[in-house]
C-alpha cells in the first residue's frame, strides 16, 4: 500500500529527488559525451567529473557500467523497438527479423566497445532495453511459427551475432557496407535445413 505524502515528504523528501534527478540527468548528457568520444570503456570518473558530480553519486544511480549504458541508450533502443513493430506489419516474419537485426547491429556501433557487451546491456532493465529485447524474442517467435527459424534458435543466439557482426564492422572503414551481406548469411543459417539448401542452390544458379 503507497502511504500519503506527509507536509515533510513535500518539503524534504521531494527536494531530494529533484536533486537526484537533475544529477541523474546530468550523469546521462556527460556518460553519452564521454562514451561518444572515448568509447564504451571510457573511465566512469570521467563521466562524474563531466557532470560535475563524485563518482559515489554516480555509483547510487547506476551501479554498474553495463547499467550507465543501457540508460545512455535506453531512447535509441525504445525507437529501434517502437519501429520495429511498425515495420514488421509490412513484411514476411523472416525479412522482419533480419532488418531487426541490422537494425540492432547498427545500434551496437553507437559507441566504440560497446558491442562486446551488448548482451549485458540489453539485460539493463531499462525500459528500451526491457522493449528491444521483447521485440526480438517475438519477432523469432513469429519466424518459428511460420517455419522460416529452426526452433532451437534463441534469442541469445540473434544477440551474440549482432555483438560479432558490429565488432567485425569496427575493424575498418568498409565495415558498415559489410553488415546487410553478413546479417543476411547468418538469417539464411536460421532456416531449417531443407530450406536452407534451396536458397543455397538458388543463390548458385
């Protein structure tokens, strides 16, 4: 049960969290700052003295670095999700699952490193997060069920890849033309095996 505010709730307790508010927003415009310039990795003391607070308030707000990240990204991850949905009324459950995942690609390239950890960040808890990983398990749900996905696919899987295929685009300046082929070979991995081999030979011919 939420108990009423009492007249010093209003006067102390509310203050305080329009204190932590602004420092929290302060701590996310300085993380994206730092992160955008010097990579996932960047020093979080970094980040503290850009937003000119002590890294134990930074610490109270996001205890981990995988956290300060998924809420440095949690509007980007929201609209790969919301866009995601939109698009997915429009085309076949395979071609909804593979532009996701170029999508998610792209989005992992955001800031230098941090891809290599993707997966923790998506389980943030974030409410982009919470979203894009929703959005991907029920996009691979819709491609099993209409048997264009093996059924021992898992989501896991799609993350790993997205985490592999944005890391070898790092490598070098032709990177990021390289993303629509290698999402396209790993999509054709996940048919079943009859039909991968149709679309094997096809592509021969």
């Amino acid at each position: 049960m939420k108990l009423p505010k009492t007249s010093t709730d209003d006067a102390t307790g509310g203050a305080m969290r329009a204190d932590a508010r602004r420092n929290r927003d302060r701590l996310l415009v300085a993380a994206d700052a730092v992160f955008s310039e010097r990579g996932a990795d960047a020093s979080l003391n970094d980040v503290a003295k850009e937003a000119g607070v002590g890294i134990g308030t930074l610490y109270r707000h996001f205890p981990t670095r995988e956290a300060l990240l998924g809420a440095t990204c949690d509007e980007r991850f929201l609209k790969l999700a919301q866009e995601s949905r939109e698009r997915s009324a429009s085309v076949s459950a395979l071609e909804a699952l593979r532009l996701f995942l170029e999508e998610l690609v792209h989005y992992a390239g955001i800031y230098q490193g941090l891809a290599a950890s993707l997966g923790i960040v998506l389980r943030s808890g974030t409410v982009g997060c919470h979203a894009t990983t929703e959005e991907g398990q029920r996009l691979l749900e819709a491609a099993q069920r209409a048997g264009e996905v093996r059924g021992d696919i898992s989501l896991d899987d799609v993350v790993c890849m997205a985490m592999a295929i944005s890391l070898s685009a790092a490598q070098d300046a032709s990177g990021p033309k390289r993303i629509p082929r290698l999402t396209g070979m790993f999509i054709d991995g996940l048919r079943p095996a009859r039909e991968a081999a149709v679309t094997h030979g096809a592509r021969k011919r």
